[in-house]
C-alpha cells in the first residue's frame, strides 16, 4: 500500500506536467508596410535587391509591372521574399523574367501602390529587376530552394 501511494505521488507532478499548456516558440511575422508576407515558426530571409548597374531595358523604365501569374492554392514548394523598396510610400515597378517560372503568393504595396516586396513561389530560378521614379534600383537572382 505504501509504495502504490509513493508511486501515485511520483507520477502525480509528472502527469500534471503533460497536462501544462503547451506553447510553440514561432518567430516573429513578415510584414512589410502592414502586410503580413509571412508567420510561422522559421522567420525566412527577405532579400533585398544587388546594387544596380546600368539598366538593362532598352527604352527605359518599364511602364508597369511584369509579374508571373498568381498563385491560387497550393502547397509552398519554392517560396522567396524579395524587397524592391525601403520606403512605404514610394514602390517600384518590378519585372520577373521568365515570369511563367514562378507564381505569385503575395504583394506589400507603397502608399503610391507600386511593389515594396513580394513572395514569389518558384519552379525555376528567375531574375527580379526594380524601378524606382524611371531609375533603375537593382536586381536579384534568385535560384530554386
């Protein structure tokens, strides 16, 4: 009888323990000019654009954005966080290349409703090229994770 109760008493702090409320320890969310890009438990990399060199378009600036369609649903296979602009309130105009290599998961806009940063989910490396006020700001190669 006396070592059934010293059992009970032994097993007793650690059954309650199991019972405890839990908690994860998720890393602080993505957001980038109040759009949340990302929570979870592994804070991903957001990366920012290489240093420009001279422009590659012909012409100039682009006139729009050139993005690789929008992903509807789906698991995340190849996700990369890319950020075009420091400012929320000037954006830029971005071109993917070749966009049917990547879809789109998700945009932060500036207050003049260009591009601050972007998730694309790839399927093969593309090149991400940014324009801020007609002048190119950079580029970024991005290779499949």
């Amino acid at each position: 009888m006396l070592r059934r109760l010293l059992t009970i008493g032994l097993l007793l702090p650690l059954l309650s323990a199991c019972l405890h409320e839990t908690r994860s320890s998720a890393g602080p969310p993505v957001v980038v000019c109040g759009t949340t890009l990302w929570t979870g438990a592994m804070t991903p990399v957001v990366w920012p654009l290489e240093n420009p060199g001279p422009s590659p378009a012909v012409g100039g600036a682009p006139a729009a954005d050139q993005l690789p369609p929008p992903l509807g649903t789906g698991p995340e296979s190849g996700e990369q966080y890319v950020r075009v602009s420091d400012s929320c309130k000037h954006g830029a105009v971005v071109v993917v290349t070749p966009a049917g290599d990547a879809h789109l998961r998700i945009v932060a806009r500036a207050s003049d409703h260009q591009l601050v940063a972007l998730v694309l989910d790839l399927t093969r490396p593309v090149t991400v090229q940014a324009w801020r006020d007609g002048v190119f700001a950079g580029s970024l190669r991005l290779p499949r994770s």
